[in-house]
C-alpha cells in the first residue's frame, strides 16, 4: 500500500480515507466491548467455580466431621 500525504490527496481520496478511518474506529470501538464483555464473564465463571470450590471443601469437611463421630 502506498502513503499519500492528505494535504496531496484529491477530495474522493480524503473521502475514502475518512470513511475507512471511521469505520475501523467503529470496528474497533466494537471489538474493545466484546472483550470487556468477555473478561467480565470469565471473571463471573471464576467466581462460580470458587464458589463450588468452597461448598464441595464444606461438604467434606461435613463428612470428615461426621466419619470421626
């Protein structure tokens, strides 16, 4: 791809140019959110497996407690 300085490009050239700059920010702008989105979920699954992790820790305990009686 060759570079041409905006101030030598013709006004269909700064046109498209614009239009591509404009729509890779958008690009972008949407792919930044789905990221966020997807380490907000993983964060929720980590907290989910944490939480099973504590109640089958629970569970054993609670049967250790009761084999000792």
């Amino acid at each position: 791809m060759k570079f041409i300085k905006r101030d030598l490009m013709t006004g269909q050239e700064k046109y498209d140019s614009d239009k591509d700059r404009k729509d890779a920010e958008k690009m972008l702008a949407t792919k930044r959110q789905e990221i966020t989105d997807k380490e907000t979920e993983a964060g929720q699954q980590e907290a989910t497996a944490k939480y099973f992790r504590q109640q089958s820790e629970s569970s054993r305990r609670l049967a250790e407690s009761l084999r000792n009686l």
